[in-house]
C-alpha cells in the first residue's frame, strides 16, 4: 500500500511529504519522494517564511541568504527531501549550481531543489492555445501531472483568459510555477510584435510576480547578431519566444529589448525572488540544427547574463535542446556547464530524432536520460502529440512517466545515494513473488496491475510464483529461487536433493 | 503517400524492396527500409540460391563463401538494402563482424545483414505460453511486427503446438525467425528438465532446422561452475534457458551438455546454415545485478565458443543484457567485443532502472539506444508488458517503435551513411507544413495523423501555415520561414519592408 507521510524539520512548520510504501514480507517501507501536493489547499497557508526573512532584514532571495550563510526553512525543507545535508543545500545555491524556485508570493510551494547534485528533476508544460483552452481543464492537468511526478509545471498559455489561467494554477500549485512572459506580453499589444515594448513587458512581468510565479523565462540572449545564423538552417527558429524576439530585432533593428534591460529585469526579479529560466531562443527544432553556431553563440551571451543575474542575488538556470543526436549531446552539457559557470542546465528533451512524430516522448526520454546523465538538473518533458497538437490528459501522463524513466535512469548512472535502494526493493519484491509490493513500488501501479491482470485476473495470481510470460512450467525466477536455497545449503553433494525437490518443482500444474 | 518499390540488383531474381515516400513539393522521393514482406507468400518461392551454391561445390554458409572470397546474390541483396558495396558485406561476414542469417530451408526469407557496420537491426519476440496460445493469432503477430520495422522475429513459443506455431510462422516469414530451442526440447521431456539429453536437444534442433529456422538461441556458456556466481544476486537467473541448464548442471553436477557437445552442434548448424544466437544465460535481471562476475564469466566462455563455430564456417552473434544503468553500458559492449573478436552484439535492452514496470518499452529503449551507438548490432525489443504478461498486437507495436527508434538514434549517432536524410526529410516538411509528406515520413503515419486530426480534424488544417499546439498567431514556423525570406533578401536595410509584411502575418485569424 502507499501513504502519504511527512517528515517534520526542526521547526513545526516544516513538514516535508513522501510516498511510503509498505511491503508485503513486513521488511522496512520505501520511502518515495512525492510531488502530488496536498490535493486540498486549505489546509495551507503555512507560515510566510519570506515575509519572516523581511523582518529580520535578511535578503529576500535564496541565493542572497545562501552566500550570507543563511540556511532558510526552505533550504532545511528540501534537504529533508532529499536526504542530503542542509548545508549541502546552501553551499550548492550560494555557488550558483542550485536554484530553489519559490517566489515570495506563492506560499502554497513545497520548496524543491533544482541543481546537479541533487536528484534530476522533470518539468511538464501546460496551457491554453488560441485553438483549445479551458481553465479547469488546466487545474486539472496540473494535479494530475504532479500527481505522476512533475516537479515544476510550466504554464504555457497563449489562449484567452491568460491571467485568470495561471491565477488558478499557480494558487492550486505545490510545486514552482513557471512562464514564458513573453506570451502574455503579446497577447496585449494584440499579437503583434512590432508593438512590443520593454513597457509593456515589464507591466506584464510585474503582473505575474505578484500572482506568485516562481521562475521565468526570459530570451534576453537572442541578440540582433545571433538572428541571421539561423537563417541557414533546416528548421529556422522553433522556440516561440526566440522567434518572437527575433522577429522585433530585426524589424525594428535595434538590439534585443530583455537584453539592454536585463538589470532592470534582475531588480524586479529580486524582489519577488523569482528564478531566471534563460531561455535558448535559437535552440535547433532538428537533428540537422544541432550544435550550430547560433545556438551556441546565444548560449555564451546566457553565460554573460548569468554574472549579471549573480550580481543581483538573482537565481538562475539555463535552458537547453532541443533535437540532438546522441553524439553531439555531451557537447551542449560541458559547454554549458563552462560558459554558464555551473548554474543548472534545464533541457528540453532533447529528442535524439526527428522521424518519429506522436512518440516524441520516447525520442526525447533517450536524450534526456543521457543529458541528464551528463549533468542536466531539470528535464523539459516532451509528450507524444509534440510537433502535432496540445498534449491532454493522457499525453500530459505519458510525457511525465516517460520523463520521470529518464531521470531516474540519470540518477542511477551519477549515483545519486540512496537512488538505487528504489531498484532493488522492486527487483526483490519481483524476484519473490510479491506482486502487489512490485505494483505499489512502480511509477505507474494502476497500469503494472492491470497489465497482469489482463492475462491472469484471478486473485490467486497475486501470489503465483509465475506469470502469464512462461507460464506455471518454465519460470526462470522460481527455478533461480530453488538455486538459490540449494547454493545456501551449500553447493557440493547436494544433488540428489535437488533431484528430489527439483523433481516436485516441474511437475506441470495439471 | 507511400508505395512499395523493388530495386533489382545484377540478376532478374534480386530484386530489393523498399518503401518509397512521394513528396508533395515534388522533391525526389525518399527510399526508406522495408520489412514488411510480400504480403502474400504465393509471390514466392524465388530462385533457391542455397541450392545453386551446392550444386556448383560452393561453401553451403555465407561464412564460408565470405572466406571463399565469394559474393553471394543474398550479400548482394543487401547491399542494396543497406546501400553499401557487396564487397563490403563480403568482409564484414568473412571477418565474423557481422551475419546475414538464412537457412537453406527458409527461401521465403528476405535476406538481411546483421553487424555494427550496418544499420541498427531490430528483433520482436513472439510465441505462445501454457497461458495463452494461438497460431493463427501469432502468425498476425509476425506479420504486425514487421509492418511496423521488425527485422528478425523470434519465436519463443512454449505452450501447446509449438512445431505447428513455428511452420506457420517460418512459411509466413520473410524476415529472419529465430528460436529458443530448449523450451521445445524441454516439452518433449514434458517439462522436467533433469530429463532433458544431447539426443533431445539434438533431435529438436534437427526438427527446427529442417522447417528453416534461421537462428538459434543456445546457452552453451552456462557452466556449472558459473552458476554458483549467481546465488546470491537480487535476481538470480532470469533467463529461462539459462535456469534450465543451471538446473541441469546442477542436479547432474555435469558440465552443460550444450557445452560438450558444441562441436557436433556446429556440424549441424552448418549444414543449414544456421546462426549461432549464444545465449546470456546469466544476464542481470536487476540493476543491482550488472555487470557481476556471472555475466562476465560466461561472455568469456562464449568468445572461446565464437571460436569453434567458425573453425566450422557457422556464423555466430552473442546474446547480451538485460537490465544495466546508463554509466554501465558502454563496458558491456568493449567487452563483449573484445572477448568474442568482434561478432555481432545482440542484446535485450537493456533496461536502465527497474522502477517503471508497464513502460519497460522505455526503460530499455533509453539503454537499447547508447548500446547500439556504442556498437551493439541488433537489439531485441521489449514491450510494454515485460515482466507482467503476454504482449498483446498493441504491445507489439509499442515495442517495434520504440525500438525503431532507438535503432536509427544510434544509426544517427554512428554516422551510418544516409541515416540522416530521413530525419531531415521530414524536419524539412514540418518547416514547410507539408503535413502530409510530414506524416507519411514517420515511424508511424496513422498514429501521427490521427494525433493531428485529434484538434484540428478539418482537410483545410492539413496545408494550414500552424498548428493547434501554438495557433496560428504565434507559430514560430512560421515567422521563422519569414525570417529566412527575409535574410534572402539581404539583412540591412530591409526593416521597413518586414514591417509591411509582417503586420499582414499577425493578424489574428478573423
């Protein structure tokens, strides 16, 4: 069975939420780290952690305390989270390896952490379009994406009702709300970008602030010179904001307006502690466009961006790819890791080919796992209607199981402590036969136990030593399990016993 | 659309299908791989070339005649299949590096190449089990599973009928059809495996090669002093095959008759020119379990057996794992190399965490990738339903495209020549909307066109400049193919007239 269980910090108020699963052989439960939030938020408000920095003067920022030595009931909350020392935190966020998005107005957060040496994290995208959208319809795939894993969720809305949108996610939302301002910027000049102005854009970023938004993202490195690089390529610019941006430059041909403003935009982000998410305008949309000297030279002007944010006590992360093949990915994560001074890299996929549109979460998860792997903090999920269509519910779930394979795929291959212990209690709870602890162990238990129970429904085959794979005959799990006891009683001379046992064992169930 | 197209080679009886994409800008179609078979079989029999080389006193395997110096019209074939010179098949089969399986009693095979200086194949395992069983219903199950990209098949039937199963499988067949042939040998003893001899064994593989089996699964390297290494793994033995013989070598305290009989083994292989498939039959079930001194010991023991098949010109491939975390594959793949002189890789997976049961299609698409970037030449698939049942059509399916995808990322990876046309193919109809030619390019037309049509199901949508993801008013296809016109025209200078254009592009749809 799984619970939800919390963990209490040294302060009453932190209450730190894990999944427990409890194991059939009465062996120690499984403690699962749980991102489905409270469901019902008026059991919030907890007590305002930032506004009790305020008054004693301490910056407002996590990275202001951090370097001030500081460790905020935040920083406790997600070491207890994950399992690693408090100070461990501070150091990473102080260093700028780590970010720990909580804007000062969205108290409903369950703080996380956002960094390399913690445990790779998964972002699922949400929103309306111009061509499908409903409010409610969006509450509910943002519970439903953190219900399966979702770290962060990003509202990506360009459709009506913008503001009333995110209002509703963001106060229904136990983790870090992310959005591309941009967006909504457009939205009010009435879709033109030519009518952009840092105005207009620094109104809308102030809106969100105070709504409670905890990272942004901001495509403040798509500068003039970048934009003719890409003019070459197979698939031009695909991030919508880079085009956007690209599309003022050159019309107006004046330099980028979040870049000549970006110290503005550090102060205004300071404020509200809201996290950049420098966003990689001229990512590739194609394997073809991978790695070219547009992407990377935006990548360079993030890293300059990031000492600027740094000097504001602004936190920061990167966002990555893309469409990478699988030999050019390493390239974009040392590079990264190099120009951006170790801030965290948050990459979209990146999908690893182009030819399979409607399982583009499957491309993508093989990028994923492997940029991960390299160093990526935060994963972008992709779902399979990417490329075709707004994800719904279904698509919104196999984009965060396939996200939440990769990631902890990553956490095996760096050796995340304690990562492991999740593998080997399923693997065990399999190798014995215990199918419900196997079910209750796997990300997804209600689809692991209707896939069983598609061939073998009865109850009884909840506690078969087989399944429908080999049948009751031939299965090499019990007949290992028989080696096993005979090699515990020792290997020699033992096999006229096992003859004897061995001899029940395959008697073929009649 | 798409259409089946024959490429002849030098004789009228060579004649190379593949599938011909038609694109609508009028572009020169794309050639894409084909595995899908005749369709209907009375097309067949062609020329038996087997019987040719017998009749003028040439070596009866394609080992042999490789070392012979001899082009066969099977090389040949694919090297038009493969786009590469016949020569270099010849090589590559002459060195061990690589097998093209087909016995002489399969003429309805298509032949096919199988080595890491080719493209990245892809297996599908089918049969029936004690549970569930039906001819008729795995027969549609092979045709299935071509259809989507199956290169081999392997029939891993254990329940009733097994030889009526595999007649109508191999007559029906066009791609290679592998088997396990202890599970059929083990029936005949009526599953008691301490009754399992050479001469039952022998009897079986006879039985199998006369219906034209193509390749064979044989756990000859599972040694009785190997199996002890296993007691005290998370998941023991996990192969079937490999349980059976540690079974067996441990009731008898024999060595593996599979073992000392080997060579007679390799006499009759050769007379049909059967591939050797040498099991793992110590592969890791669990992450805990890779890579240990089990698995290692008996991929040593398989080297020395590569060995002996082809001092008898039998071509060999080696079975690999299983269940490996990301940071563990790549010496997986050195080793085996190394230890087996370079013959085809083969491996199951891997698997990079056991958390995820009912998404295994994913755990190991993510491993199946890096291993075959790293060189693994075929990779068996596995579905949806690994470790929990029987797969179903619609699991077939799932794990030949994950498969397929996983398969051409590592062809991507390695710089196979050609392999990135594909991709660019259709990245360059997405740039252009020409969704038609976008679908009809993918792994999967129906599935990509239907996720389309889920939002925007009317024809007009089919040409439309945007999709439901963005709408039409922020589409960064769009703007960035302006962007591109733009750039043509000569960057300075031109604000004034992209103003005039533009301001016409982001009008909102009325």
């Amino acid at each position: 069975m799984r619970r939800k269980v919390y963990v209490p910090g040294s302060r009453p108020d932190i209450q730190v939420p894990f999944a427990e699963v409890d194991l059939t052989d009465g062996s120690t439960p499984v403690r699962l780290y749980d991102t489905s939030g409270p469901g019902v938020f008026d059991r919030l408000p907890r007590v305002d952690w930032a506004a009790d920095r305020r008054l004693h003067g301490a910056p407002v920022t996590q990275l202001g305390c951090a370097r001030a030595g500081i460790i905020t009931p935040e920083m406790e909350y997600v070491a207890v989270r994950e399992g690693v020392a408090p100070e461990l935190v501070r150091d990473e966020i102080a260093a700028g390896r780590a970010v720990l998005p909580a804007n000062v107005n969205h108290p409903e957060v369950e703080p996380m952490v956002i960094g390399k040496a913690f445990l790779v994290k998964v972002n699922a995208n949400i929103g309306t379009s111009a061509v499908t959208s409903d409010v409610a319809e969006e509450v509910e795939k943002l519970t439903w994406a953190t219900r399966w894993g979702a770290d962060t969720v990003m509202d990506l809305s360009t459709g009506p009702r913008i503001h009333e949108t995110r209002e509703a996610i963001v106060r229904n939302s136990a983790v870090p709300i992310g959005t591309v301002p941009i967006y909504q910027a457009l939205e009010k000049v009435k879709g033109d970008p030519l009518k952009l102005t840092w105005e207009v854009y620094r109104e809308t970023i102030i809106e969100q602030a105070e709504q409670g938004v905890d990272y942004m993202t901001v495509h403040a490195g798509v500068l003039l010179r970048y934009v003719p690089l890409a003019a070459d390529r197979v698939t031009g610019i695909v991030s919508r904001g880079g085009s956007i941006m690209a599309a003022w430059c050159l019309a107006k041909h004046q330099e980028n307006f979040l870049y000549t403003n970006f110290e503005e935009l550090c102060e205004i982000f300071a404020r509200y502690d809201i996290t950049f998410s420098l966003g990689d305008g001229l990512r590739p949309g194609s394997i073809a466009d991978a790695n070219d000297e547009a992407q990377f030279g935006e990548l360079r002007t993030l890293g300059e961006l990031t000492e600027i944010a740094w000097r504001h006590d602004v936190q920061v992360m990167i966002e990555g790819p893309g469409h990478v093949p699988m030999h050019k990915i390493r390239e974009n994560v040392d590079l990264q890791q190099e120009v951006c001074h170790e801030a965290p890299f948050y990459t979209l996929g990146p999908l690893t080919t182009d030819i399979a549109p409607a399982y583009d979460h499957i491309t993508s998860a093989i990028g994923a796992a492997m940029i991960a792997m390299y160093g990526t903090a935060m994963l972008c999920y992709v779902t399979p209607k990417e490329h075709l269509g707004l994800p719904d519910r279904d698509d919104v779930k196999a984009g965060v199981i396939a996200y939440k394979i990769a990631a902890h795929a990553a956490d095996l291959a760096k050796g995340h402590p304690g990562a492991q212990a999740w593998d080997d209690a399923l693997s065990k709870a399999r190798f014995e036969f215990r199918w419900e602890d196997q079910f209750n162990l796997s990300l997804d238990p209600e689809t692991a136990r209707s896939y069983h129970d598609a061939t073998l429904p009865a109850p009884a085959a909840k506690t078969a030593h087989f399944c429908s794979m080999c049948g009751p005959k031939f299965c090499s799990m019990r007949i290992s399990q028989e080696l096993k006891e005979y090699a515990a009683k020792g290997m020699a001379d033992k096999s006229a016993e096992f003859v004897e046992s061995g001899g029940k064992v395959y008697l073929p169930l009649a």
